[in-house]
C-alpha cells in the first residue's frame, strides 16, 4: 500500500530557500524535519535534526528512526576552487542518499542549483569574452567547464537508478527572502547597505556592470521557489525534470535600484566607470553598523553575519543582462506569479519588523 503521509527531510533548514521551504510544507500539513549542522529553529512545527553532511556515521545516528519520503536539498558548501566545490558539494548529495537508501521510505528528491548551470562562474566568461546565450532554457547543454551543479546533479540521477526515487532539478536566479546570518542573500545586504546610506547621509551607489544596469533581469523570491519544489514533488507529470524558477516578471536594474533607493528615502546613483563594487564601498561599515544597531536596539550588531557584499558584487558584476525562460515550467502547469518589487519590499518590511534593519 502506498504511504499517504508526506514526510519531508529539507537539507540546509536555515537558510533562505530552505527556511522558507519549510513554512510552505508545513502550512501544507507536511511532517517536516530540517537538517543542518547548527540548527537554529524558529519555525513552528519544524522539527530539527542537527547532522554533518560530510560523516556519514553523524548522518546514520541523527536519521535513526526518520524515514523521509521527500528529500529537499537547499544547500551548498563554498570552497575555495571549483574542484574543492565538487569534491565537497557532491559528497553532501552522496552521503545523504547513501544513507537513506536502506530504509527504501524515498519517492522523490528536489535538488536547487542555479543560474550557473548555464553561466558557468564568473571567470570563464569574464575572462574569454564568450558570453553564454540568454535567456537561458533548461534544454541548453552543459558547459565544457567543472561545475559542481553538474556533479550534485549527477549524484541525485546515480541515487535515482539505483533506489528507484523520482527527482526535480530547480534553476532559480538571486534567490530573495527572508533568512538571517545567509552568507548569500542579496536582499538583506541591499537592505543593510541602503540603512547605512540612510543614517550616514551616503548616497545608494549601484556597485554592478552597464550591462546588469542596463540590462533586463529576474530574480527569484524564495516563496515562489518553494511553491514550484513542492509543485513537481507531487504532480506526476513534472516529476524527473529540471525547472528554471523566477518571479515571472522583468525588470532593469536602473528601474529597481531607484525604486529601492524610494523606499528607504536615500538619494541613488547609478552606473559609473569604473565598477565600484559594493565589498569595497561597505569594507569600513563593521562600526558603523554596530552604532546603529545599538541605536535602534536592533538583533545583530556584526555586519559579516547579515551582508554578503561579495555575492551581492558576483551578482551584479556580470558583463551581460541575465533572464531565464520560464516555458517549460509554465507548459507543464506551474504558473505562480510573483511582483518582483514586492518581494524586495516584503523582505524590508520583515527585516524591520524583526528588528534587523532600523
């Protein structure tokens, strides 16, 4: 008889996709257990299982009577070269899946990559000058390059043949939501760095390429990336495929980069040669941030566990415009819509609820 009960395992319960992931299931009426190695659960109904990716005996114990039916994997490790990313990013998928396989209880796995499927990192096309073709599809080929999407990738199809499993492989780009001490969230920094602007009277200066400025682009709030993962979990006809995942809406930065700028009630700037990445506008904040937050009483005074600058710079830096087709998904029934300025603004309005951002 099959197993009518739902019962999901989130890998990297902390994080933006994975936090938000987990309301989504458990508003669904899912039995949800999030895995991390230091879980910081603040989410009602989520029960905790706190493990190491990288040792299989921590993973054995801390699963001993969880019997997941669903596994979602929302995380990653960075290491310092692609091969380490590889080496370390597979091993994550593969030990896991090891782990569960005698329990024979898996039906589907959801693994979420990204854009750099298509894109490759940032180097290789930086530096060669060949710029990969947009909007990106998901029936474009694998690049001639080391990619550790491709390695995690190829974990959940091994896993898949020999347990017998369906998978969904989802491709969002710049994940926003809501999700503190995320050493990758674009939002937040922008929201923190706008904050800063704010109180010192700097301007909101654009650290990113003409093209980005210029360009049209799609970002991905986390909310609607839970609603397709648990939309190709259970429908039948979506099962054993990769997704792209965005908003469903485009814009220019030069558009947004004010309407942010509004909100905050700061002064913008945009565009300027050269780049002026937002890693070196923000180097000196560490004091400054720690002033405000003991100013207006706000939950984190350490500026590094709040604002990824770096990613944020990755982001932004590119030398082309990025958007993603949204087809495949949209002809397959998965038709969630989302205002991208929205999700920007809902992000604000939790940070400052939260106490976060002033």
């Amino acid at each position: 008889m099959k197993n009518t009960e739902n019962i999901a395992l989130v890998v990297g319960a902390t994080g933006i996709t994975g936090s938000n992931l987990t309301q989504e299931l458990i508003s669904q009426g899912w039995i949800t257990y999030g895995l991390s190695r230091n879980p910081d659960n603040n989410i009602e109904g989520l029960q905790s299982v706190k493990a190491d990716l990288l040792n299989e005996q921590s993973l054995v114990e801390a699963l001993e009577h969880i019997s997941p039916t669903h596994i979602f994997f929302t995380t990653w490790m960075r290491n310092d070269t692609e091969d380490e990313n590889i080496r370390v990013n597979s091993a994550l998928v593969r030990n896991l899946l090891n782990v569960v396989a005698p329990k024979k209880s898996v039906q589907h796995v959801a693994l979420v990559t990204g854009l750099k499927h298509y894109l490759g990192p940032f180097d290789a096309y930086a530096k060669s000058g060949t710029l990969p073709e947009t909007p990106v599809r998901e029936e474009h080929p694998r690049l001639p390059l080391p990619n550790f999407y491709y390695a995690q990738e190829d974990e959940v199809y091994k896993a898949s043949e020999r347990d017998g499993f369906t998978w969904s492989i989802h491709r969002p780009h710049t994940v926003i939501g809501y999700a503190v001490g995320n050493l990758m969230n674009m939002g937040t920094t922008l929201a923190v760095y706008a904050s800063i602007c704010k109180e010192t009277g700097r301007k909101f200066i654009w650290p990113g390429s003409p093209e980005q400025w210029n360009g049209i682009s799609d970002v991905t709030d986390a909310r609607i990336l839970s609603k397709q993962i648990l939309w190709a979990s259970t429908t039948e006809s979506a099962r054993n495929q990769a997704y792209n995942i965005t908003n469903g809406d485009i814009f220019r930065w030069k558009w947004l980069w004010q309407r942010i700028a509004d909100w905050f009630g700061i002064e913008a700037e945009g565009f300027g040669d050269p780049i002026r990445p937002l890693e070196k506008e923000m180097e000196k904040d560490a004091e400054v941030w720690k002033d405000i937050a003991l100013k207006y009483h706000l939950k984190e005074e350490k500026l590094h566990r709040l604002a990824s600058a770096w990613h944020t710079d990755l982001d932004l830096g590119r030398p082309l415009e990025v958007m993603t087709d949204m087809t495949k998904s949209r002809k397959s029934g998965f038709t969630a819509f989302q205002s991208t300025e929205d999700s920007f603004i809902d992000l604000f309005k939790k940070l400052r609820e939260e106490k976060i951002i002033p």
